[in-house]
C-alpha cells in the first residue's frame, strides 16, 4: 500500500534589499543635441523591413525635423501638411510653453561605460572591485516624478543644421534640436548594500567628461552633451 509522503517546508531567509535613493542634479557643459525618431522615420523603416514599395520623396522643412527630433513631454503639435513657414510660427508659440525631455537611461550608460573606461569599474566581479555588470543592477535612474523614462531638460531648444556622412560616402544635411544652456535632475535609486552613494555621483562624474549624452558626444568623437554634477 502506498504511503504518503510528508511535505517539508522550504524556509528561505531573503535577505531585505537596502534600496536607498537622491536626487542627482546635473549641468551641461556643453550644448546637447536631440535626436528622437521621428514617427516618419520609423514608418519608412517599417515600409522598407515589409517590403512596400517607396514613396516619392517630401519636400524637407528643417524646423518640423528639429521639432521632430525633440522628446515632447507635452502635447506635441500636428506638423502633417504644414510647410516650413506655417510650422516657424507654431514653434514661436509652443516652444516657450512646452516641455522637453531625454532618456533619463543615457545617462546611466554614459555612468557605467566611463566608469569601466577609466577603471572605476571593472569587467567581471570576485576581484574585490566593483564590476560592471554588478553597478548595472546596483543603480536605477529615473526622471522627475511623473515623467518616467524621461528626464526633464531645463532649458530652450533652437534648431541646428549640420553636415552628415550617409551610405556610397554621400552628403547630408541633418537638422536636430540643440539645448545650448541646460540642466536636468535625476531621481537616483541604489542598493546601498552593494554600492556607496559617493561611487554612484563618482561614476557620473566620470560619465559627464568622458562619455556625455546626444548626438555627437565625446564616447562618439564629438564634444557635446558633456556635464558636471552639482
């Protein structure tokens, strides 16, 4: 006859995260440039991956690219049809009212990447040093509250016009939105158990000189979107 088998119960102890939290400001050094995808832009991605067949090519209106490249975190005004004229006197309007953002995520990897460059960080951990990937899941960073992903720039955008290099060693002119002047606050959560908050604004730090934010930043041979923290 079978018996039945006596369930024992598991007790795990879990060991209580110690999650700790500032705020982080931060102040550029150098102008940063946006450059959100556009829902144009990613339709013709869409259309290219399915196969469609292409459409002729829309007369080009820089200031609805520059506003196109922004991250809105107010409503953002319909551009559909307007020409470069009827979009500048929209912008004169809006632009002083809106409010803008960036992944408040870039600035986390510009943390992290910096803090590995300049041997803050190391690759792996059992070294005694804090390691990479272990900084990675020690750290959250967060825009202002209600905000989410986003962080919010404190500053006026204006349009800029740059030269870029395409497929075939080709020519473009590229126009994307610049904050010469701005500042942000993040929201930053750590495990204090596994990181100091003095290693935390020291990775930033880091990130600020060495990696930057945007478009065109010193990780990626340009100069902009540097920072300090204050």
């Amino acid at each position: 006859m079978a018996t039945k088998k006596e369930e024992t119960a598991l007790q795990v102890d879990l060991r209580a995260l110690n999650i700790q939290s500032f705020q982080l400001k931060i102040v550029g050094d150098s102008p940063l440039i946006c450059h959100a995808w556009s829902e144009k832009a990613k339709k013709m991605m869409l259309d290219k991956q399915q196969k469609k067949a292409a459409t002729a090519k829309e007369i080009r209106c820089p200031l609805i690219e520059f506003a196109d490249s922004l991250y809105w975190l107010t409503p953002k005004p319909d551009f559909a049809g307007l020409t470069n004229d009827q979009a500048k006197e929209i912008l004169a309007d809006v632009i002083p009212q809106s409010k803008f953002g960036f992944p408040a995520v870039a600035f986390k990897a510009a943390a992290l990447d910096a803090g590995y460059q300049q041997g803050a960080l190391v690759r792996n951990s059992g070294t005694g040093d804090l390691s990479k990937p272990t900084a990675r899941g020690a750290i959250r960073v967060l825009g202002e509250a209600g905000e989410g992903e986003y962080a919010v720039i404190e500053g006026t955008p204006t349009p800029r016009e740059d030269i870029g290099r395409i497929g075939n060693n080709s020519v473009d002119l590229r126009y994307r939105a610049e904050f010469k002047d701005w500042q942000t606050k993040l929201q930053i959560q750590y495990n204090a158990s596994v990181i100091s908050p003095e290693q935390v604004i020291n990775l930033f730090v880091l990130g600020g000189f060495a990696n930057g934010v945007g478009d065109w930043r010193p990780a990626k041979d340009g100069i902009f979107g540097t920072f300090h923290v204050e």
